[in-house]
C-alpha cells in the first residue's frame, strides 16, 4: 500500500469539517473565551488592588506570587508556580492545568466520534467501500486535530498579544496550548485502534487524562520529577513566561510522532468495526438477577461505575499524597506561620483548605460519572434496545428508576472512595491517621451536590429526551463558576447557585446546612419529575 | 368475540408529520394478519402504538380487550414483539438476551427455548456485538416465540434471515396458530404474507387503503384475458368492466376485466363462440402494487402484458 492508503483523505476531511463545525466552532470559541476573559479580570483586581494599597501593578503581583508559591491546593488545581511576578505568566498559572484538560477533552471526543463511533454505527464501512484507503480516515481526522488546535493556539497567542505580552512568548504559550491539545488526540487515536468500543476507548482516554492531571499536581506541589510522567506536566514545563525550556516541545512532538506512528501500522492489522482485543463467549444462559429492572441496569452500568470508583480511589489518594507537604509549607517557615497566625489562620486551616479544594474538585470531576451513569437509558433509548425492554412486562417507572437509582448511589460512592483514597495515603506519608472522620463527612457532605445536577439530569431525559445532553451544560456551568467564579467576581448570588465548591466550607468550616436542604430538594424533585415526566412521552429511535 | 386487535380513526403525529392519519386495524383471535403498506406508510408507528410505546393522539385502540398504553405493563404479559431493527447489547450473550426479553416478558418454556436455539441453529454463547443481522433478528425471534405469548406482533421479522431460517420461522407461525395464538406481521415479503397470512390490511400514508381475505382482495382487481371466438368480438371492446381491450384481429383479442364483473363478460364471450380462452388472476404483486401507487397512478414497476396496475377510477 503506498499513496494510495490515503486515497480521499480530501473528501473526508471535508465531510468532518462539514458535520462538525457548529460543534467544533462552540468549542475553540468557549475555550477561547475562557482563555481571553483571564487577562481582563486578572489585570482588574490587580490594578484596583495597587489602586487601594497605593502600589503598583507589579508589586501586587510580586505580593500575590509569594501567596500563591505556599498555596498547595491552588498550585494542585492550577499548575507550576512559574513566573508569577509577570502577567503573561501569571495569565497562564490562572487559565492552568484545568483548561489544558479541556482542551485535552475535546480532542479525545474529536477522535473517538470520528473513529470508533463511525465504525460501530456501520457508516465507516459505506466509507471504506468507496474508495477510500485504510489510513484515510486518520489522516483525516488528525488533519482536523491538526487544524483545530492550531487555531486554538494562534487563538490563544492573539489574545495574549493583545493584551500586550511580549510576541515571542506568546506564540509560544500558544504553541505549547495547541501541543496539549495534539499529544492527547495522538493518544486517543491508539486506543481506539485497541478497543472495539467508543465507550471502552474514550474511557481509556480520559482514564489518561485523569492520571496525567493528577500525576502532575502531586508532582507540582512536591516540586519533583513526578510531571514527566504526565503530557499536561510537560506543557506547562514549558514555562513561556519564565526560563522557557525546550525539551518539552522535543518529548511532545516526539510522542505524538511515535503514537501516530503506532496508531497507523495497528490499523492495517484489525478489520473494519474489530478491535485488537479479541472477545470472550459468554454464558448460555443469564444469571437470574439479570431478567430484573436494576438487575439489568446494574449489568449494563457495573463496569462504567466500577471503573468511576477506582478513579476516585486514585484520585484522591494522588491528592492525599502530597497534604503533609502542605504542612510542612508551614513548618519549614516561621515567616509563613506569622503570615498565616496574622492573617487568623493556623497551619490546620491550611490543611483543611487544601482538603476542601481537593473535595470540591472530586465532587466536580465525579459529577462526569454521575453524569455519565444517568444517561444510560438515553443511549439505550437511541439504540433501540430500550424500546425492546419496555415492551417488556416492565414498568416505565422500574425500568427508568433502576437506572436513576445506580447513578444515585454512585455519587457517595465515588466520593467516600476519594476521601478513602485520601485518608489512606496522606496516613501512610505522615505515618499515621489524621482526623478521617472530618474527612469522611466532608467527602458526604457533597454528595446532594452531585445529587441536584443528576435531578437535573433526569428532569430532561424525562420531558424530551434531545433536551437530556443539556445536563452537560449544566456541568460546564458548574465547572466554570467553581474554577473560575473568583477570578471572574461574579456576584454572589450566582456563587450561591453552583452547588460545588462556594455552598461547602467543610472539613474546618461551618457548613451553611441551608444549601444541603435546598441541593436534597431539587435533587428530589428533578428525579420526581423527570419520572412521572418519562411516563407520559413517546419511546423513539429516531 | 371481542378482537384481538381493535383501531379505529388512530392519529398519530411526530411534530408537523401526521404519521398515522384516521387508521382502521382489526384482528380477530387465532388470525395471522398481514400488515403491509410502503415505506414510511405508518407500520412500525401503528406497532408501536399497540406496544405502548408511543402515545395516540386520537382515536382508539385495544389489544386483546385492554388500552395499550394504560395497561401496558399487564398486557406485555400476554404479547411477544419483535421489532423492525433488533439492537442487542454489546455485552450480553445470545442466550442471556433470551432469557432477559423471555422472562420480562411473558415467559420462557424452557424446553421451547433449546428447540428453537436448535431449529433456528443459534450459538448462544456469542455477545451481542459480534452477531450477523440475521443472527441479531433470531435472537429476538427466539425470545418471542420460546414464551407463552398469546399474541404476537412482528415488525419485519424476517429481514437478514436466509430462505432456510425464514422457513423455519413460517413453520414456527405455523404451530403457533394451531395453538390458537393471534399474529400481527408487517411485511415486504409478499411470498411469506401470502403463505402465513389469511388476512391482510393495506395501508398507505397512515391510512388503511384495504383490508380483508386474500380472495377478497383478488376479487377487487382485475383478471388478464386472452381469448379467441368463432364470431368477430369487436363489441366486448365496449362491455361494462373491460378495459385496454387491444384486438388482434377480427377473432382475437386480449382485455382486462374487473374480478366483478367476470361472470357477465363471460357469458357475453361464450355467446361469441370462445375457441381459446387464457386468463390470468391478479398476481399478489399486481395487487400490492395497486395500492402502494402513489395517488392510486401507475407504477412503471407493473407488468405491461397485464392491466393489473389500473387507476383508482377503474375500481368497481
Ligand atoms: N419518532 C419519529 N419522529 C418523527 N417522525 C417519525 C418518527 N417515527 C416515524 N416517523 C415518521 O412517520 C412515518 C411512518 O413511519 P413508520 O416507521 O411507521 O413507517 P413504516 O411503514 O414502518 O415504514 P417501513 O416499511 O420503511 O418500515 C414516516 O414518515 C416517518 O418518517
Ligand atoms: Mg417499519
């Protein structure tokens, strides 16, 4: 095979262009915006700052900095500490490490709804009898990765220019966001050659991208060669702003070029629709649990929430890790207690802000699986092999609320399996157990936060099921209030509204317990609703 | 006796498509009744209006003396369906699949169960993801008729299956209606209606265009003819119920003539002398193909040697 394994890349390419660009367009222009509102804020609170204080800008920032260097929970959400005393570096430790995810995010879903998702509904096959060769439809997919991310970066580049950083940073803060965005649609392309199915090699994806943002964060706050490990910690080692380093870009590039290297020669080696892992048979006849409402959807939904909980172990163990660094922040500098004792603190309130952070961020990232749990029945409503089921003798209700009784239980489960993964390993690293009970509660106490989004979640699968993918707005709402709700000075009243982060003080904190209430009740209703809302509609495929 | 299946005057719309408009089904215990009608007609939807599935928005329906939609869950007892597309899950065997439709629904005979996997020569142990379309529709197949059903509805079940395995599904019918159970098939497969069914409705575009016995239904249409008498026959040219009468010669001609009016036509051609006579019965296509006609014209798809395919004003 030689040119010709690329025959009608062209047409591919535009036929991906075509039916993504209202979703590629939203995307690059939401990330963008995020990336573009930074600077407009940041450089608001600073000027008002130095306004107030009679300071400059630049001593403000130097004054911040030094804050921000002993802060672990804000370096474990953001990034490295680098060149915080500049805007353009202080720019990028705000936009930070969860963005880069998003963006990591959005190239894992390019590749696996352009792959894998193609080959499963058959279309891949009209595709590969036209006369297509077998390495086009990557081509062609990596050419729009190509091209998005390359527009993120210029993207990203213009609005840094804009605000006046210098041009040779910038482009490369760009370069280094659009890198980001290729190493994971490079890793992407591998797993869904391995996996037969989109779900099993998206989840592989974000299972990578889960461990790299973690991996990076411990080795963020511990300062050490833990971030080698992770593609975001190599991004962000980029340091434009500082001592820019270049090894990040020559392990980069390097990775993608093997991956896609990989990907290509373990495409000719499976047939259209297989994947490389062979599949078992299965059992002549069921278990008599699964002819059964929530025997059923416990079979369909076990290995998705299993694999949630054992994220959330690890999650919350890579954070428990690093929490004894936290204290030793304080212990190793007798400035920084005065600072914090000054400022009413002690070195446990930093403890118990580091925690508090941490659990609001798993709250944030569980939110995804439970999210992710709820709308089973919308995929097996798509399919058609929930219409099967309901013409079974089996209720509307049971059938629904079996599902919707998996993805409730689900939410403490991820959360106590993160505070558990917390525990153990900030014991094991400071020899021995400090307040788990605290930590435990803390971990519960946001449950009807995931509760309240999964109500949401419900209500609009219930009442019209294209409307039910809005819960992911919702989530997208969620996540930009909690990560970005402070730098952004929205109001109060719209921090209230977020169920994480702003409404749970704990451990440490008074717990407004007004804020639990109100989460249980919209939780409640939403469930309620969306069911007796299920009873009433049509059941369709189309 | 009460139907097995009674609609009338049944609405159904999807936003500004009317996907079912005023549609009449009636099915009598221990039928086998034939659904036919285009693509896009309103089969599936009507199907699915009978399963609960989807919510009238006027008219009435009852299966086997009760509301699909209320009583739904009680009924699934008593029907197997077999939907148009079977979707299986990827993770599930074939045989978990059975067991799971069979025993939410109404039942599974257990020694049923093995004949039909032997009969319809299914491996049972393979998952959902890696089955054939033909296989997919077996696996259903099989749940449906492994139970105690006492009516079935089948959308298009033999789509995918190879002639040996829609053999077996037909026998499979077969025994089903020795045992007093009621069939609702939709079908493009017009040898399986004609060799299961002994009765069929026609619908087109959410209404029922026809509705009765196979006989009945050929009695609507036309037969060919081809006869030659003793006498000149110009003059049948004009009879009542002839048409596209194309003389030959003074002796001979070829005509078409309403199943109605058979008996009159006949007798004025046996006053004529008849040396010869060939004649040909509507085709059970000629007779779908009347009725699936857009706006009752034509089709290019009929037949020219015959006048099967005539216009809607030609019906007696
Ligand atoms: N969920 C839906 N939403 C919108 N329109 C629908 C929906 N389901 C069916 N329709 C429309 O209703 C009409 C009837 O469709 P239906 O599937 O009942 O046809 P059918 O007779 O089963 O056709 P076929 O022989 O192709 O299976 C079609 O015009 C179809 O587009
Ligand atoms: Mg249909």
């Amino acid at each position: 095979m030689t040119a010709n394994g690329f025959a009608g890349t062209g047409q591919l390419l535009r036929l991906i262009l075509r039916l993504d660009r209202i979703k590629l367009a939203l995307w690059l222009l939401g990330l963008l915006a995020v990336i573009a509102v930074t600077p407009i804020s940041l450089r608001a609170i600073v000027d008002a700052e130095a306004e107030a204080d009679g300071t400059t800008a630049e001593q403000v920032l130097a004054e911040q900095a030094a804050l921000i260097e002993t802060n672990g929970a804000s370096i474990a959400l953001q990034g490295p500490p680098d060149a915080l005393d500049t805007f353009g570096g202080r720019y990028a430790f705000e936009i930070g490490a969860f963005t880069l995810a998003v963006v990591a995010l959005m190239n894992i879903l390019l590749i696996a709804r352009h792959t894998r998702a193609e080959e499963e509904s058959g279309r891949a096959e009209l595709v590969r009898a036209a006369a297509v060769g077998p390495w086009s439809a990557l081509a062609a997919v990596g050419s729009v990765a190509l091209i998005t991310n390359g527009l993120l970066g210029l993207g990203t580049s213009a609005v840094f220019i804009a605000d006046g950083r210098p041009v040779d940073r910038s482009l490369l803060y760009g370069a280094s966001v659009a890198l980001c965005g290729l190493l994971f649609a490079a890793l992407s392309l591998i797993w869904v050659q391995v996996f037969e199915y989109g779900r099993a090699a998206t989840g592989m994806s974000l299972a990578v991208l889960g461990a790299s943002f973690a991996l990076r964060a411990v080795g963020d706050v511990q300062d050490n060669w833990l971030i080698l490990l992770s593609p975001l910690g190599w991004v962000q080692a980029v340091d434009a702003f500082g001592d820019p380093a270049v090894w990040p870009f020559v392990l980069s590039l390097a990775a993608v070029v093997v991956t896609v290297a990989v990907a290509i020669a373990l495409v000719v080696r499976r047939d259209v629709g297989a994947g490389l892992i062979e599949q078992r048979p299965g059992p002549p006849q069921a278990d008599p649990t699964l002819p059964h409402p929530l025997g059923l959807a416990w079979r369909l939904q076990r290995s998705t929430l299993l694999w949630w909980t054992v994220g959330a172990v690890a999650l919350g163990a890579l954070y428990g890790s690093v929490i004894s660094s936290i204290d030793d922040f304080v212990e190793d500098s007798e400035a920084m207690r005065e600072v914090l004792e000054g400022l009413g603190m002690s070195g446990d309130a930093l403890r118990d802000g580091f925690i508090t952070v941490i659990l609001s961020l798993i709250a944030l990232i569980t939110t995804a699986g439970v999210i992710q749990s709820l709308l089973r029945p919308r995929s097996e409503e798509v399919s058609g092999r929930a219409e099967a089921v309901l013409a079974c003798s089996i209720s509307r209700r049971a059938w629904l609320g079996s599902h919707v009784l998996l993805s409730l239980a689900a939410a403490p489960s991820f959360m106590l399996a993160a505070a558990v993964g917390l525990s153990i390993t900030d014991a094991l690293v400071a020899g021995g157990f400090t307040d788990v009970g605290a930590t435990l509660a803390a971990a519960l106490v946001r449950v009807p936060a995931l509760w309240a989004v999964a109500g949401i979640g419900v209500l609009l699968y219930g009442w019209v099921r294209r409307f039910s993918l809005g819960v992911w707005a919702v989530f997208a709402g969620v996540a930009i209030v909690f990560l970005f709700g402070d730098l952004l000075r929205l109001p109060d009243a719209v921090l209230n509204l977020s169920p994480i982060g702003h409404v749970t003080h704990l451990p440490g904190g008074d717990q407004g317990w007004l804020s639990v209430v109100v989460l249980c009740g919209v939780a409640l209703l939403g469930w309620a609703a969306g069911i007796a809302l299920f009873d009433r509609r049509d059941i369709t495929d189309a | 006796m009460t139907a097995a299946i009674h609609v009338e005057d049944l609405v159904k719309t999807f936003g500004p498509v009317r996907a079912l408009d005023g549609l009449d089904l009636r099915v009598e215990p221990g039928q086998v009744m034939g659904f036919l009608g285009p693509n896009g007609s309103g089969k599936s939807t009507t199907i699915r209006v009978l399963m609960g599935l989807l919510r009238r928005d006027a008219g009435q329906a009852t299966v086997l003396g009760q509301d699909p939609w209320h009583d739904a869950v009680e009924l699934h007892r008593r029907i197997a369906y077999v939907p148009g597309d079977v979707n299986l899950w990827p993770g599930l065997s074939g045989g978990e699949i059975i067991d799971l439709l069979g025993r939410l629904g109404p039942g599974l005979d257990q020694g049923r169960r093995a004949e039909m996997i032997e009969r319809f020569d299914l491996d049972p142990t393979k998952k959902g993801r890696t089955y054939s379309k033909g296989n997919r529709q077996k696996v259903a197949l099989i749940a449906a008729l492994s139970g105690h059903a006492e009516l079935f509805v089948f959308d298009e079940p033999t789509s995918g299956l190879d002639p040996l395995m829609e053999t077996v599904f037909q026998e499979a019918v077969g025994e089903m209606l020795s045992e007093g159970k009621t069939v609702l098939l939709s079908s493009h497969i017009l040898a399986e209606v004609e060799s299961l069914c002994d009765q069929v409705t026609i619908i087109r575009e959410g209404r029922t265009v026809e509705a009765g016995t196979l006989a009945e239904l050929r009695h609507l249409t036309r037969t060919s003819v081809d006869v030659t008498t003793t006498r000149p026959l110009a003059a049948m040219g004009a009879v009542d119920g002839v048409s596209d009468f194309l003389a030959h010669d003074e002796h001979r001609a070829t005509f078409a003539v309403a199943n109605a009016d058979l008996p009159v036509v006949m007798s004025r051609l046996a006053g004529l002398g008849i040396e010869a006579i060939e004649s040909q019965p509507p085709t059970l296509e000629e007779l779908f193909m009347r009725h699936y006609a857009v706006d009752g014209s034509d089709r290019s798809a009929a037949p020219p040697d015959t006048a099967a395919a005539g216009s809607a004003g030609d019906r007696p």
